[in-house]
C-alpha cells in the first residue's frame, strides 16, 4: 500500500485500574484519564464511552477530550465512532462528506487505526465535535450549539416520548456553547414554529431559522434516508450575526440503505416529505416546496448520481480495507463488506429513482 495512504495510528495508555473502572459499568459517563500517543507525541486526556445503544455493542465507541494540552489540532475533544453495525464501514463518513458538498454545514471526519496498551481495538471513525472550535475552523461567526440528544428535538409542543405537551422547551436539548440568551432565543424559534398563522408562516419564519439552509440539510436527510435525523441525529446552530439557526447532521450511519441494527432498509422507507413539525409547516408554503422541489431536482442531477458517488466509495473502501482485516471485532466478516460497494451504488440507482418518481408531491 502507497505510504500516502496509511491512517492515522491511535495508541492509548490506560492504567489497568482505570481501566477496569471503565468497563465496570458501560453506561457511566464519567471519564477516567488516559494517554494518547499520535506520531510519537502523547497528550493527557480524559476518556469515556459515547452513544446510548452502541455502549452495549462489543466494540466500544469513544469519547476523547484534552486536557493538557487543552486542544489538539485546534479541537478540545473528539468522537471515536467503532461503526459496528455498518458492514461497510464508511455510511457516517459518506453521509457527512454528501451533506457538506450539497452545501450544509457538516463535521469533518477521518478514518484511524486505534490501539489500546498495545492490543489492536481495530478502525474507527474520528469525527469533530460540533462545538465553538468547529465554528471557528469553518469561519463562522460564533454562535450557539444544541444537540438533539433524544426524540423531543420534535420542534414541537408536543412529547415524542410520551404523547403529552412537554413540560420544559428545551426537552431534547443540550447546550454545547452559547448563553442563556441563546436558550431564550430556542425558546421562541419553538414557540414561533408551532403558533405562527398558517398565512403568516412564510413571511415569519425567515426570522427565525435559514429556510434555505434547512432545505439543504432536509434534502441530505432525505438522500442518505436517515429515518432518526427527523427528531435526533443533528446539532442546531444559531448564528450570531444573523440570529437564525441552521441545522448540522450528526451520527449517520443508520443510512444508504441500512438501519441502526445493519439490516436492509428498503429504497421506499422515507418519504420524500420527511417528518417532524417543522419540515411540515415549511413545506405547507408553496415558496418553500418549490424551493425544495428545485434542490431535490439539483441533487439528483449532481451529487446523488452513480457517477459521482461510486469513485468515492470505490476509494474509501481499498483506503480502509486492510485494516479491516487487522480488525479483531469484525476480520471474521471480511466478505460482507466486500460486498457492501455493490449494495450502497444499488441503493443509490434505487433511491433516486424512487426520489425522481415521488417529485410530483411537491408540486
């Protein structure tokens, strides 16, 4: 293999008690400290588990943050993605890279090979954390991040979890950087989204959120048929200079044909109309739905094309197949993700199609 195209290797040191109190309980989020060695340079970091069903999957995915120094590469911490339950291994990264070339924001990520106290743990997925550091490595004004941390990121009044009128605004939501201001200001995006007359909507709800930008995020959710990215899987992001917020995809793995357990999600599943009350309004506006209509349109003819698409994955795959095999979690399994290039350019032929056929909805 050309020396250009290794990956990046990981090496943690954890003491064998640290260690042990790691494993103790999977679903502790408290780190314990470790050592990072990267190009023979160590860093002191903390470390813990991520994800909520992941935990319990037999190769962990980690949480890494820095403390000394305080930033790596202009980053204060990092999320390690073991992608288990993707075959192929690369549905996150393709779907991030998708959403950033059809012109939302999107975290960067790479592929490493990590090692912990000299024991392969196999390839990962590095992915920046959508934070103040990404507003400043992307050149964006500073602002306020949320995460959708579970289903009631509806932007609704209404529970997801539980059917009943939710008894706080920001359920759902987890402050990453801002002010309280910035709380007051999801507050009212929320309020406004569910109260605004029908005949005003249009004229609103510019003042609140970047229609335009929600669109794009909303057509790459649409693409990659990400059926959680409706409620969860994304960041919010209020831009300080113009006051609206914009939506940041997060966690697609569960994508270009496969749900979060790996199986077959058929080429139909998600309609072209998406879900979630926001995206329902919006749509409601002939404006918007033509706005929608014309980038679906433009998507199909650039990005979402075999042509396009299939040298990437082509590329990735013999980028990352080696180390697939010097994975101990999933060597075994080498022919399934042989086979997974074929299966993602069939979705891809499929999913357009279906796509290109629903377009009269919109109309």
């Amino acid at each position: 293999m050309d020396h250009s195209k290794k990956l990046p290797e990981y090496k943690f040191f954890i003491h064998p008690l640290d260690f042990s109190e790691l494993r103790r309980d999977i679903w502790v989020d408290d780190p314990i400290t470790a050592k990072l060695t990267v190009n023979k340079k160590s860093y002191n970091i903390d470390l813990a588990y991520r994800g909520s069903h992941i935990r319990g999957f037999r190769k962990k995915s980690y949480h890494i943050a820095f403390h000394k120094p305080i930033t790596f590469r202009n980053a204060k911490e990092w999320h390690l993605n073991a992608e288990y339950k993707d075959p192929s291994f690369i549905r996150n990264k393709l779907s991030l890279d998708f959403f950033k070339e059809i012109g939302c924001l999107s975290p960067k990520s790479q592929f490493v090979f990590l090692m912990i106290n000299g024991k392969n743990e196999g390839l990962y997925l590095e992915l920046e954390s959508v934070d103040e550091y990404f507003l400043e490595n992307q050149k964006l004004p500073k602002g306020s991040i949320f995460y959708a941390v579970d289903g009631d990121a509806n932007f609704s009044l209404m529970s997801e979890l539980d059917q009943d009128i939710k008894k706080s605004l920001e359920f759902g939501y987890e402050r990453k950087c801002g002010t309280a201001e910035d709380e007051n200001a999801l507050h009212e995006l929320i309020i406004k989204i569910n109260t605004i007359p029908r005949v005003d909507f249009e004229k609103e709800i510019v003042k609140y959120i970047n229609v335009e930008k929600y669109l794009c995020w909303l057509a790459g959710v649409i693409f990659t048929q990400n059926y959680d990215g409706f409620v969860h899987n994304y960041a919010l992001y209020r831009n300080g200079e113009t006051g609206l917020f914009e939506v940041i995809p997060w966690d697609y793995d569960a994508t270009w044909g496969r749900d979060i357990n790996g199986e077959v999600m058929e080429e139909y599943y998600v309609r072209i109309e998406g879900y979630n009350t926001l995206t329902a309004r919006i749509l409601d506006v002939k404006t918007f739905r033509n706005q929608y209509k014309k980038r679906l349109e433009d998507i199909l003819s650039n990005q979402f094309t075999l042509e396009c698409m299939k040298p990437k994955i082509q590329e990735t795959f013999e980028l990352i197949r080696p180390y697939v095999l010097k994975d101990p979690y999933v060597k075994e399994q080498i022919h399934l993700f042989d086979k997974e290039p074929d299966f993602i350019c069939q979705y891809i032929e499929a999913r357009a199609k279906y796509i290109s056929n629903k377009l009269y909805i919109l109309d």
